[in-house]
C-alpha cells in the first residue's frame, strides 16, 4: 500500500468515526499502536475533524459571547496542537531518511511532507462535508449539482496530492530531494513575543 492510500484510509476512518457522535467533546479512542505514525496520523485527523465543527460553531449569528470567547480561544489551543503534529510527522520522516546520502543535484521541496499530509487530512474533510451536501433530502437539485460539481473536483485534488507525496517521499528517500524542517515559530502564543501577553506580565 503507497503511503498516501494509508493515510487517506485512517483519515476517513477517523473522520467517520468522528460522526458517529459529531460532538467536539465526544471521547474518542485511538484504534492505533501508542507512539507509531499511524496513531499520530489518526489524532492530528481528530484534531482536524473537531476544529472543523468548532469553525461552524463559533459563526453562528446568535452564539453567546462568552461562549464564543471560550471557543475562540479553544480554537487558538487547537491550532498550536495541530501544528505541533504536523512538526511530530515531519521529524519522523528526517528520521526515517537520515542517512540517505543526498545526490549533488538534490533540491528542496516547497513544503515538508507533514504539511502536505496536513493538507491531504482536510481533503478528507471537505470531501466527507461535501458528499454530505450532495445527499441531503432538503436540498434542491440545483444545490447538489454544485455540490456535485465541487465533490468531484476534491476527489480530484486528493488524487493528485496522494500522488504529489508519494513522489516527494520517494525523493527524499532516493536522494533527488532533502529534507529541511523549520519549526512555525507562531508568536501571538507566546508570552515572550506576543505584545498583548508580555505588556500583561507587567
């Protein structure tokens, strides 16, 4: 199995057993081996899955305030969660290809694998969402046929991204391509960077 086929595989599993409950809240177990790369591919999906509801939570027009507040800020927690996975997959593979000895000719690569496979987790998303769209009792002929439309173009891109990996992992582990990780440095959740938070400290 290629390694984009695994990954599309956990994340729709993860991303339907999400669904079963479709609560942010929900507890959901991780059907994967502690500490192997299938296991964190399942959790940086769930992270994915439940920032995507709290995404259609937080616009509701009659939301609370403070509710909303709480939300927002459960968002921030879960972004710098999300990114820390993405760092986490990413330094599994400059493990796994730490000793291929890279070819003269060899160049980077515009992003990293993880943040690729990061992209491939939302496709499983929107794909899940949109063939939801398309089934929908209440909705209008006219509404599933964009959806249609726009469900056929995901599958599209997924494929295409499934094969962009696939071809950037062979690469870096035959050499034409190398690895180069910066972290995100994300500086409005630092207390050290962020302006609002250091003044606070005062």
């Amino acid at each position: 199995m290629k390694f984009s086929q695994n990954c599309n595989t956990i994340f729709d599993r993860c991303v339907e057993t999400y669904h079963i409950t479709d609560n942010i809240d929900a507890k959901i177990a991780n059907p994967y081996p502690d500490g192997s790369l299938d296991a964190i591919l399942w959790d940086k999906n769930l992270i994915d899955a439940r920032q995507w509801h709290m995404e259609d939570i937080i616009r509701d027009p009659e939301i609370d305030p403070v509710e909303a507040l709480a939300l927002k800020r459960r968002i921030d927690r879960s972004n710098q969660e999300r990114t820390d996975l993405v760092e986490q997959i990413d330094e599994h593979f400059r493990t796994e290809y730490r000793d291929v000895p890279v070819l003269a000719e060899a160049t980077i690569n515009t992003e990293t694998p993880a943040w690729a496979i990061d992209r491939l987790s939302i496709l499983a998303l929107k794909i899940y969402h949109m063939a939801a769209e398309v089934a929908r009792d209440d909705a209008s002929p006219e509404h599933k046929a964009r959806c249609r439309a726009k469900l056929d173009v995901l599958l599209e891109q997924r494929h295409d991204l499934s094969a962009a990996i696939d071809d950037l992992l062979r690469d870096i582990a035959e050499g034409r391509k190398y690895m180069k990780v910066y972290k995100q440095m994300k500086m409005y959740n630092d207390t050290d960077t962020n302006p609002v938070l250091y003044a606070a400290k005062k």
